[in-house]
C-alpha cells in the first residue's frame, strides 16, 4: 500500500528501504512476466489453471485459498485507510456537518467503510472484463499522483512538533528489515491480475507485455520511491503505518 512505505522505510532503515524497493520492483516486473511466459508453454489462460496444469487439485485449491487471503486482506487495508482519510476530509470541508441528523454519519468511520464497500468496492468488483475497469484504474492513478504531490510539498512544511528526529534520517539498517519486506512486497504485488491484464492488450504477444511491465513497474518504482523518501526524510522516527495520519487534521504552519 502506498501510504505504508515511508513507514516500511522507517522500520528497515534509510539506505536498507530504498534497496529494498528497487529490488523487490525487479523480482515483481521478472515473476509478472513469468506468469505470462508460463501460461503460454502451458496452454492454460488463467493462473489457476496453471496450477492445476502443474500441480493438479491439489495445487488449484491452494491458489485459490492464497488468492481470497491477498484479496480479503488487501480489502482490510483498503478499509482502514479509508476509514482513516475521508471521514477526516468530509469534516474539515463541512465542519458542521456532525451537528446536523442523519448526514453526520458521514463523519463516522464506520459507516463511510461500510458506504464505499457496498457503493464503491463491491459494483466494481463484479466486472469479469478487467479492461472495463481502465476509468476507475484512471481516477485511482490520479489519486495516487494526488498523495505523492501532497505528500512531497506539505512534508516539510508540517509544525515542528510533527517532525521526527532529524539524526534517525540517514540510517543504513533497522530492526524491521522483514516487517518492511511484507509491506513493500504488498505494495508492488499485482500477480493475480497479469494473464487479465495480457488478455487486454489489443495484440497480446510477449514482446508487447515485456514493455508494459516495464514501464508500470518503473512508474511505481519512481513514485513508490518520491513518496518514501519525501515523507520519511520529514517524520524519520515519528513515521506512522498511513503517512496519512503524520499530519495535523488542522493546517498549522511551521515557524
């Protein structure tokens, strides 16, 4: 999840972060086209399938499992993000909102998870066409171009009682190398979704998959790598799980 890397960088340390990233970026663009490469040898054009291919029932059964346990869990995190960002949002831009019935219960975390679950998540995620979801993927990128933005010019400009210490910025390891691993990888995972995403293309060949990998993974890479460094060089020891949630619900300047 992007607003959880300056967090992942906190907890393995400045220059082990950043080689952490680079890495893992490379082993997703190597093991999203190996998925692709195997379904052709194997004739098969679903990730399932491939497994049952290769490993019989016994092999479908487990991918599944382990695809409805990524999915429910990056459905959690989806959650707690949101239920962290807009209710805040909602009140800052209608602060009396929460005084009027009925409409408050847009202020209300719970509810807003549950509103954009049901109104939001859930349609979108009844599409079997995955290239019917470019204008969503669309709005989520420039939501994304949003965060980094935000992110990169508010930093600094926080009050200096949300600062981290300035001496914990440059540091080379920490004790949190593998909790860093589980969020990055988390992150830069999209598996599942390659051989949808190859049956998109309008001439689906290998070449032409290679480059599209290429160049999203290194688009994810820069931006994955500009919000880390932007937020952790500014909050350092004080970095939280949602960078989000480093900034004051109320502007405060800096002196």
């Amino acid at each position: 999840m992007l607003p959880g890397l300056p967090y992942a960088v906190s907890q393995a340390g400045f220059f082990t972060g950043l080689l952490l990233l680079v890495i893992l970026c490379g082993v997703t663009d190597w093991t999203i086209r190996l998925i692709v490469i195997n379904a052709k040898f194997s004739g098969r054009p679903s990730y399932i399938e491939i497994m049952h291919h290769c490993f019989g029932p016994s092999g479908r059964a487990a991918v599944s499992f382990f695809q409805f346990a990524f999915a429910f869990g990056g459905m959690c995190a989806f959650g707690i993000i949101i239920g962290d960002t807009i209710p805040h949002v909602i009140r800052s831009a209608f602060p009396g909102l929460q005084n009027i019935p009925v409409l408050k219960l847009l202020t209300n975390r719970q509810f807003v998870i549950g509103l954009c679950t049901l109104c939001i998540s859930y349609p979108l995620s009844l599409y079997r066409d995955i290239h019917k979801l470019s204008r969503a993927s669309g709005l989520a990128l420039i939501g994304m171009l949003i965060i980094v933005t935000s992110v990169l010019v508010e930093g600094p400009h926080v009050a200096p009682e949300l600062k981290g210490d300035p001496s914990a910025r440059f540091s080379v390891i920490n004790s949190g190398v593998f909790q860093a691993i589980g969020v990055i990888s988390f992150a830069f995972v999209c598996h599942h979704n390659s051989l949808l995403i190859y049956g998109s293309l309008r001439t689906p060949t290998l070449d032409r998959f290679a480059t599209v990998t290429h160049i999203s993974t290194l688009i994810s890479l820069v931006a994955c790598c500009t919000l880390a460094i932007s937020a952790f060089l500014v909050f350092t020891d004080k970095t939280q799980g949602n960078i989000l949630n480093n900034f004051s619900a109320v502007s405060i300047p800096s002196q």
